[in-house]
C-alpha cells in the first residue's frame, strides 16, 4: 500500500544572515576558524520575543499553499523542536492556534536534530491507521537563546566587556555551529502505488546523552532556575559525537535498505541532517556514495537542528531538483542520542 509523500513544503529564517566574521565581535573566531570546521558560513537569530511557533507558523502557510490545499482540511500537527516557548505548553498547541486550525491535535516530539525521521515514520502510522489524513510536520528551532554572545554588541555598535568576550569564546565550539529556522511538510498518502513512505529505522540510546547536551536539568532542581549559566549552555564531545555520527549514519542506511530491499545505487537523493559538513563527507564516503547525491545548504543557515531536513527539502522542491518518483533516503542523528533513517518515494 502506498505510504505518505509531501505534498507541500516551506521554510522560513528569521532576519539578515550573520556571517562568520560578524561573531568576531563578540568572541575570539573568524571565517578562517569556523568555515573549515563545519561548512557554515552565516547563519538567522531569532529577535527578542520570537519563538519556534512565530517561524513555524509562516513556514507552514508556505507549505500549505504549495500543497494547494486548505489549512482545515490538516487534521493532525507534528511539531518537532528542542527550543520550545515555554517548558509547558507545547509549541504544536501554539502553531495551531496561530495558523487558525484550533482544536486539531497537536504532537510535540523530542529527537532534536534526529527529528524528521522519527516525524515521518509517526506520520505515516497515523495515516496507516486512520487517525488522520493530512498532517502538517514541522520542524522549528530557536537557538538564540542559548547563545552565549553579548547582542547588543553583535548586532549593534558597542563592544562587549572582557568577561563578555571570554565567556563566549569559551563556548565558542559549539556556539558558531547554530542558526535558527523553520521547516513544514504537508503529507498525505500518495494515490501511487509503490510511491510514498517505504520504511523507517530508528534508534534511541541515552548512554551517550552528554555527547551534546545542556547539562542544566529544568526539573531536577527544587528551582530550576537556581543554576549557573553555563550549566542551560548546549555542551559538546565533538571528538565522541563526530565518531558517533559518521559510525552510526552508514549502518542505519544500510539497515532501512536490507529490511526493504533496497539499492544504494537505485536512491536518486540521500538528504542528511545539516549539522556539519564534515561529517556528511564522512558518512558519504563511508557509503561510497557520489557527492551530487548529497546536497547541502549548511553554508547559508548553519545547523537548524530539527529544522534543516525540512528547509533543504523545500529548497529542492522549489528549485526542481526534488521530482516526482524519485527516491529518497533521509538520515539524520542527534542528541539523545537518537538516529534514524527513512526510504520514501516522493
């Protein structure tokens, strides 16, 4: 039977590009130190006040009226973030309030940067078993707020005290890799036999949580807010997450392929989460894959976590390089750690 496909997509990032040697303001970096490392050249921040809700909303009115469909007829939300408005409600509640669709169920999940594999594979057992027809997945991310930066000095004309300076530079590793940006999917069942979602692996093991992580637990304090700020800081092993990544990607590929019989060399487009360029050379060329197969926009967002599987897929929607009948293979790891793979024809 037919599985889900995307019918419609759209992104959304928030303000003008940040680019490498702008963060040199702030903190001891420069295009020099950060381009080789990751790929990233710029990357959005969200404005004071603006939450993943504020971006998904306007990525997810793109994706509908690509899908050419009315916001109504979407009867479940998937949204997927690790940067949250609040600890509770959830985002999702908030999307829907926002895009005018009150009372339609809203899902948030929690695979950071693995997201989208899980989404979709949740999506398409929604649909398999009746419980919805049309949903809207979104994946949304609103880093700033764990930036260690001075703003006013990034973004404007003073300069930031020597204390600012080496705070930031000390969390320089992990603070140049993150943008923020907004993803949407509209899925539905294909009406084409053999097309759609083909199969999913996914895989979770939180004996490598500290790997990236905010090491700040929101409610393992009697005050959670009664806490240093480094500890509500994302901290990093990029030696550790590097080897996991590059290890763990291939043989997840591999696996959704064997369990459906699938080829390598038959998948027209393998799309990988963007955390950083290197490591999808690696896992490319672990796989023996070509390098036009693997596109890559981390350049221009930086890594978007959840959203940039479905900021890339619009990108290759909109421009003509994703097509009909073609064959995909996303990949995707993140903090938990969780990772996963899916197969679908769109």
């Amino acid at each position: 039977m037919p599985g889900i496909t995307i019918v419609g997509s759209g992104r959304h990032v928030p303000g003008r590009p940040i680019k490498n040697d702008e963060l040199a303001r702030v903190m001891d970096t420069s295009d020099e130190w950060i381009k080789p490392r990751s790929g990233i050249e710029q990357r959005h921040y969200v404005a004071e006040g603006e939450g993943v809700s504020d971006l998904a909303v306007i990525a997810a009115e793109k994706a509908i009226e690509r899908a050419r469909i009315d916001k109504r007829e979407i009867d479940y939300v998937i949204f997927a973030t690790m940067t949250p408005e609040h600890a509770f409600p959830g985002s999702g509640a908030l999307l829907g309030a926002k895009l005018g669709i009150p009372g339609v169920p809203a899902l948030d999940i929690r695979q950071q940067c693995a997201a989208m594999p899980f989404g979709m594979q949740l999506a398409d057992g929604l649909v398999a078993s009746g419980a919805a027809k049309t949903i809207l997945l979104v994946g949304a991310e609103a880093h700033a707020g764990f930036m260690p930066y001075a703003w006013d000095a990034l973004l404007g004309d003073t300069k930031p005290t020597a204390e600012e300076y080496e705070f930031a530079t000390k969390h320089r590793g992990i603070a140049v890799l993150f943008g923020d940006g907004a993803g949407a999917l509209v899925l539905r069942k294909s009406d084409r036999p053999g097309h759609g979602f083909i199969g999913a692996v996914n895989h979770s093991d939180g004996r490598a949580a500290d790997q990236i992580w905010v090491p700040g637990g929101m409610f393992t304090r009697r005050h959670y807010w009664d806490a240093s700020i480094d500890s509500h800081i994302p901290t990093m092993k990029g030696k550790d997450l590097f080897k996991s990544a590059v290890t763990l990607l291939p043989k997840v590929v591999h696996e959704v392929c064997d369990k459906h019989d699938v080829k390598l060399a038959d998948i027209d487009w393998f799309v990988a989460h963007q955390a950083n360029d290197r490591i999808n050379g690696s896992v490319r060329q672990a796989l023996g894959i070509a390098p036009e197969k693997v596109p890559s926009n981390i350049a221009r967002y930086g890594n978007t976590s959840a959203g940039t599987i479905p900021i890339l897929v619009d990108e290759m929607m909109r421009d003509g390089r994703l097509e009909p009948g073609q064959l995909v293979c996303f990949l995707a790891l993140g903090a938990g750690l969780n990772w996963g793979s899916v197969l679908m024809r769109i």
